[in-house]
C-alpha cells in the first residue's frame, strides 16, 4: 500500500534488510515485536495487519520524525513552541513546576506541531536510534491519563524520576509496560498509579542544538 521497496521498508522500521526477507518468506517468525515496531513506526492498525478487519491506515504515528533541514530560519510565528535548556528525564520534580520556574531559551515554529507544547532535549541511549542522545522532543501533557495510545512515545512522570518510552498495554489493567527502542534495554512494569503525569511526545528533533 505504501509501495515500499523490502530495503526501504526494513529502514524505516530499523531491522536487517536480509531479515526482514526471510520474515515475509516464512523463513523466520512474525514475532509480536515486529508486528509492535508496524504499529507504531508506520501507523498501521494492528487489528488490521493481524486479522484484516477495519482499514489499514485507521490513525498515524503521532510522532513526527523532524530534520534540520524542516528547522525555520526566523521566527515570526505567535505560535512557535518554547524550547528549555532542560533534559526531559533529569530529576524528579515535576515538568509542570518546572515551566513555571525556567524560562525557555528560545522558540521555534514547526508546522504540525500543536499549541501547548514544550521541546526539551533528550540524554540516554535508550530510545535510539528512534531519538539519539541529544536529541529534541516536543511534548504535551495528557489530561486524561486513562485515553492512552498504545505503541506510542510518551514522557513518563514517576514520584522519584522521568524516563522517554513506548507504552504497551500490560495483561493486568492496573499496570503498563514501558518499552525502549534499544534492545539493551529490559521492558519495565509501572503501576498505573504511580504515574504522576504523562507527556505524548508529538515531535521527534534528531537535532543537536549548540
């Protein structure tokens, strides 16, 4: 549907070219975490790629990969969104606080991106390659913690820290799985009530700022 290449596709979902060729010729399994890395990378419907029901393209990846090159030149937008001299994952206060003590060091103006958003740079390895250590993030709070989409990248908010990760729904109701894109890192099971606050990120900046 999308009239991807084999190479293309095992691209953009970060995969062995040679791999994914032996997973479409039966040669390998469809494992579970490459059906996951579908949902969320290329914003497929999973009822969709598993049992053919519903339309293939129901929703899109809230995420948005973002080059140097979509970076503007001037800001003259009334819109453009706060950037702070803040790594998203250090310390435990909350983000909230935060915002209301620091000023931003900047602003920039990126079509798609909604109001209320704040971009703050991301430390750590283990979202990569999805956001490389250094990168930028453009997050917005979620009002309503129950409505979460499942596969997405969200700015977790924990009593005693912050970490980036995919959500992934967990068998118990009362828990969510925190998933990294680098598989050195271990999933992790949260209750759902020790999330204090959750942060969609809408906008991945793979941009070092200096």
């Amino acid at each position: 549907l999308k009239r991807l290449s084999q190479r293309r596709l095992a691209a953009l979902l970060r995969i062995d070219a040679s791999n994914l060729s032996k997973v479409l010729n039966g040669k390998l399994p469809f494992s579970e975490g490459l059906v996951n890395r579908i949902v969320a990378d290329l914003g497929v419907s999973k009822p969709w790629l598993r049992d053919g029901t519903g339309l293939p393209f129901d929703k899109q990846p809230i995420a948005k990969e973002i080059s140097p090159d979509d970076m503007p030149i001037e800001q003259k937008s009334l819109h453009a969104t706060p950037v702070y001299d803040l790594d998203v994952t250090a310390g435990c206060r909350s983000l909230d606080a935060l915002f209301g003590e620091i000023r931003p060091i900047g602003a920039i103006d990126i079509p798609g991106i909604p109001p209320g958003c704040h971009i703050l740079k991301v430390r750590g390895d283990s979202m990569m390659p999805r956001i490389v250590n250094g990168g930028y993030v453009a997050i917005r709070k979620i009002s309503d913690m129950r409505n979460i989409f499942w596969g997405q990248i969200y700015v977790v908010d924990l009593p005693e820290f912050r970490m980036v990760k995919y959500l992934r729904r967990h068998p118990d109701p009362s828990m969510v799985i925190l998933h990294s894109d680098n598989p050195a890192y271990d999933d992790m099971d949260v209750a759902r009530s020790d999330i204090r606050s959750l942060y969609v990120v809408e906008a991945i900046i793979n941009y070092e700022i200096n």
